[in-house]
C-alpha cells in the first residue's frame, strides 16, 4: 500500500515527488473514452489526474441520487489506478468548472433567500445528506485504503466568494466524520485577498494556487502566504490554465502551443501542477455554465473543447506534443509514450421523416401544471430546457399592452400562435403591444422560456436571476394576468417517444423534427447544425446539447456511445421558425469565424 505525505515536499513511499497532474473530468467524456483519455494523460509524462464532482450531476432532484453510466466515478477512479496514475478528487459543493450552477444543483433554489456556500442551516444540512451518500464512496479509494487517491478538495475558489471561515470549518468537520483522511486542499488565485478570504491554512489544510500564466510571480505569492502562516509546504498550481472556455456569439479563444510549453516549463521547475484542461470534453444536456461581465451574462457554448492537449473529441493536439517535449526537458526519468489517436466518421446524410408543432402536443408530451400565479422552473420540474407558459387573455377588441416581470433567460412570444418576438436580458420586461382577431373574445399567449444556463462564477452566484422563468407574472395593461398552464420541456421527463407526428406541423413555431435511419457501425462523428438556428439534438434519447446560429461553434459533438448498429432515432428541437429538412454529419467540427 502506497503513502502521500505533504511536508516541504510531496512524499509518495517517502520519496520526493514531482506532481504532474492533468484534469479530465468523467462527466464531460463517455465512459467508453475514458480509458483512451487517462492512457494519453499518462503517455504525456503525467503521474497524476483531477477531476470535480458535480453535486448537481449526481443528485438531480434532492434525495434522488444516481452513480451510473457517465456519473460513475467510481468506475472512473478505478481505470485510473489500473494505469498507475495517482487521483486528485474535489468533491466539494461548488466547482465552477463553467458547468450550470457551479455544480450546484437548481433545486436549492426553491428555498426562498437560501445563501448556497454558506452556514445557512438549509444549505448545510442539504449537503450534508448529498455527503451521506457520496463519501462513503470516496472513501475506500484513498491512498490510505489502498486506492489511488491522494488529495481531496475542501472547497473551491472560495476566496472569488466568500469568507465565512466556519462554513469550511463545518465543511471540513462533515469529510472528516466520513473517514475523509487524506490532506484535503482549498484553491485559490495567487493574491492575498483571495488566499486570506478562502484558505484553512492555520488549520493545516494544504493551500494551492490556480493561474495559467507569470508561474514565477504567482509561485512567490504562495510561497510569502504560507511563509507567513508558518508553512514551508511545496507550491502547487491546482488549474494551470492551457485554454480557455467560450462563450455564444464570441470568437473562440485559443492559446499559442509553444507559449503555453514555455510557461508549463517555467512552473515544472518552480513546484507541481495540474494541466486545466487537459480534455475538456463536451456539456451534454443542459450542463453548460455561464459568466457574467459586470450585470451581463454570458452563456457558454456546449463543446467545452477549452483549446486543451486533447481535442473535444479526445484527438492529441499541437499542444500535447510541445507540452509532452517540456516535461520530458524537466523530468527526464518519466515514461512517455506516443498517444493513441482516434478516427472520427462522416456518418452521411438523412432526410426528415416527420416534423410537429410544440403547441400542438404539449399537452400530450408535457404534464400541465395549472396555478393562479407562474411558477418558475424549479418549481415546475427540475429547472433545466425550457418552460411553457400558456395564458388566455381576454381580447379588448383593440392593442393591449404586455410585459413579462422578471424573467430569465429567454423568451419567445406567440400571440394566439403567431410568432411576436424575442425578448432576451437585454429586452426582457420591455413593454410590447399585442392585438387578438377580431370578433374572437379571448387571446392564446405562449411564452417559451428558456434556461440558458446559470451564473457559475462571480457575484452574480446568489442573485435572483439564477431562478429560471417568470419569478414575478404577466402584466396586460397595467395589471398582473391571472391563470398559468406550464409545460415543462427538459428533455429527461418528457416522453418523447409518444409524439404524435400526426398532430400537426407548423415550421414557424417552435417544433420536433424526428429522422430515422440504419447505422452499418458505431463511429465519434459530429452533427452539422450550420442550417439550423436553435434548439437541442437527441439522439436515441440522450441530449447532445444545444445549438446555435450564433457561433462560434456550428456542430454537436456526437460519440459512438450514443449511437447504435441499425436503427437509430434522432429528434431536433428547433425554436427558431427554421424548417429542418435534413440531419448532416461529419468527421470534423464545424466553426464560425466571428473575429
């Protein structure tokens, strides 16, 4: 049985070790490539891979937990000891990630005022029983029970937040009641407010920076902070930054190879770090996160491709070679090998079979919830996709103003199902007029409302705006509108195998477009979304993710885990008015150049 020690230096057997870690992150990646991604982490001179814990992921309605297929961590853990690569864990509460929420799950959100990250005592006791479940799975693969985890995550940039030093103290207290007893870490930015706000240094919880840049700066930050607090520990980057994320209607951000090998190599001389991404994988489903700029927020696109050493798809890039020749300049005893590389298939083309409008079967696909007052995502399902409002208005027989109070993210408007408008944070609230047909008494309004992600990183993490929906109603003139009928769409609880194609399309509302056809194999591919405008693509019933005409990416990442020998079945989800005639794959990403 191993041992890790952390002293002036980190001691695996008692022997000085050098860590080099990369994060790839199980949730992110089909488990079949899971093995394919840790062998290429290891053939780059790696010893080590990090990976979060979405809490979000693994309880998605709160005491409903769920550890299987692409959440399988365990699993995950174990492929990685088998290829003698040691394991970082951060299991904590938020984990940014640009992942929804943080990792933190939208259910928290039905608790009126509730402050997440805090010793609020609702917050605390809902992660206590997320940890009942979770660290007793942890648990059994430390290094200190014979598996290969080494380090475990206290909490995350919390200093980029907070400051309530009881609320890690407490947080602490719940890892440590759960045989927790490997040295458990905070992460910070290298500045001293922020190491200040967010570490348990006095406490002997190792500190750790997160930086991708200036290694020698920022290690003599660490240094000082810990030299002050009487701590001679080794310096570690936790997420040393290759790339970047990116955001809709933006140009993809990249990072020049060679630079990023210079600065890999300056902080290999200085300490330890772990490559942040080293694959970044894809935001399947309704997971991609969200920054904000200031009161602005800024969706993230779903390929989480981060420009890292591994491609989306799992493919070395020019960085994992530059990175691969430095490590190997710094450490010249590591095992390195040549990657193993991948073939990604062109699939072909297929035309539609059939199409639906939404709102002619939203009542046969979505069970309706009937209230006085809108409820909100949370409230209505498990606060991801998209919400239905449908209301009757009494018609006046002349224009009538109409507002929606306090809603996010993004809502499509149909009067009497005609297409009205868009409204988006930059217009949501605005005053419209609206007029109902003539010598008709009443007026059909449906609001489509969709949630494009929450905050997960910055001041805006507590705000209102992270509830999804209408929070507050529907003003006709000057009055609040009375009588809701919701219609959840999160493409987990709908049965979408019970569509009635037969119920009527219309191509300028928001509709299913269904294609059927016969596979003779299994391959990664993409799907081409370039002549549609927005929605979701599923495939076999999983959700490969959003799209958009907006950019910077054009394409979904599809892997072989999804797809099946014979018959398969794929449903688009188009918001746009576009009519969808034809599902296009290809072997490569499609792009937007928005420079």
């Amino acid at each position: 049985m191993q041992t890790f020690k952390i002293k002036d230096e980190f001691l695996v057997d008692g022997i000085p070790t050098k860590i080099i870690s990369g994060a790839i992150h199980y949730f992110r990646i089909p488990p079949s490539q899971w093995e394919h991604s840790l062998y290429n982490l290891k053939a780059l001179g790696a010893n080590t891979v990090e990976t979060y814990i979405p809490w979000n992921l693994h309880e998605p309605q709160e005491g409903s937990f769920d550890f299987s297929g692409f959440k399988d961590i365990v699993q995950f853990v174990k492929i990685a000891q088998e290829l003698d690569l040691m394991v970082i864990l951060r299991p904590c509460a938020y984990i940014c990630a640009e992942w929804e929420f943080g990792g933190l799950p939208a259910w928290l959100l039905k608790e009126p005022d509730i402050r997440v990250r805090s010793t609020d005592p609702r917050f605390m006791e809902k992660l206590k029983n997320y940890y009942q479940v979770l660290l007793p799975k942890l648990a059994p693969l430390q290094i200190t029970q014979g598996g290969p985890v080494i380090m475990m995550q206290l909490e995350n940039e919390y200093g980029s937040y907070g400051m309530e030093k009881s609320y890690l103290r407490q947080t602490k207290e719940l890892m440590l009641a759960h045989s927790i007893d490997v040295p458990l870490f905070t992460s910070d930015g290298a500045w001293l407010e922020v190491l200040d706000a967010g570490t348990l240094i006095d406490e002997d919880i190792f500190v750790t920076g997160n930086f991708g840049s200036h290694s020698k700066e920022n290690a003599q930050v660490l240094k000082e902070f810990m030299q002050n607090h009487q701590k001679n520990w080794p310096i570690m980057c936790m997420e040393y930054w290759d790339g970047w994320f990116n955001r809709w209607g933006e140009p993809i951000i990249t990072r020049d190879p060679e630079e990023l090998a210079t600065e890999v190599k300056e902080m290999l001389e200085i300490g330890s770090l772990n490559l942040y991404m080293f694959h970044g994988g894809t935001n399947f489903g309704f997971y991609n996160g969200c920054s904000a700029r200031g009161n602005t927020d800024l969706p993230q696109i779903t390929s989480y491709d981060y420009d890292a050493l591994l491609n989306e798809a799992g493919q070395p890039t020019e960085k994992y070679y530059a990175v691969q020749r430095v490590i190997k300049e710094v450490c010249p005893s590591v095992w390195q090998a040549e990657p193993r590389t991948k073939t990604l298939k062109n699939l072909g083309t297929y035309p539609v079979n059939k199409s639906v409008s939404l709102f002619h079967i939203k009542e046969q696909i979505c069970e309706e919830i009937k209230t006085d007052y809108p409820l909100t995502m949370e409230q209505a399902s498990n606060g991801y996709g998209y919400l239905l409002y449908s209301l009757t208005l009494k018609n006046y027989g002349h224009k009538n103003k109409l507002r929606l109070i306090e809603t996010n993210d993004r809502a499509q408007i149909y009067i009497d199902g005609k297409y009205n408008q868009t409204q988006t944070q930059e217009t949501l609230g605005d005053e419209m007029m609206i007029e109902g047909q003539k010598n008709q008494p009443t007026i059909t309004l449906d609001v489509l409302v969709e949630n494009l992600g929450r905050v997960n990183y910055g001041a805006k993490l507590n705000s209102p705006s992270q509830s999804k929906g209408i929070r507050n109603g529907v003003m006709q003139d000057i009055h609040f509108h009375l009588g809701y009928r919701h219609y959840p769409l999160t493409f987990e609880q709908a049965p979408l195998d019970k569509i009635d194609y037969s119920a009527g399309k219309d191509p300028s509302q928001p509709s299913f477009y269904q294609f059927e056809f016969d596979l003779a194999e299994e391959a990664d591919t993409y799907i081409d979304c370039s002549l549609y405008g927005k929605g979701v693509v599923i495939i076999n019933g999983f959700n490969l993710g959003r799209y958009w005409n907006h950019g910077p990416v054009l394409s979904l990442y599809c892997p072989k885990d999804v797809l099946k020998k014979g018959r398969n079945e794929v449903i688009i989800f188009e918001t746009e008015g576009i009519s969808i005639d034809t599902l296009i794959f290809s072997d490569q990403p499609i792009k937007k150049d928005l420079s």
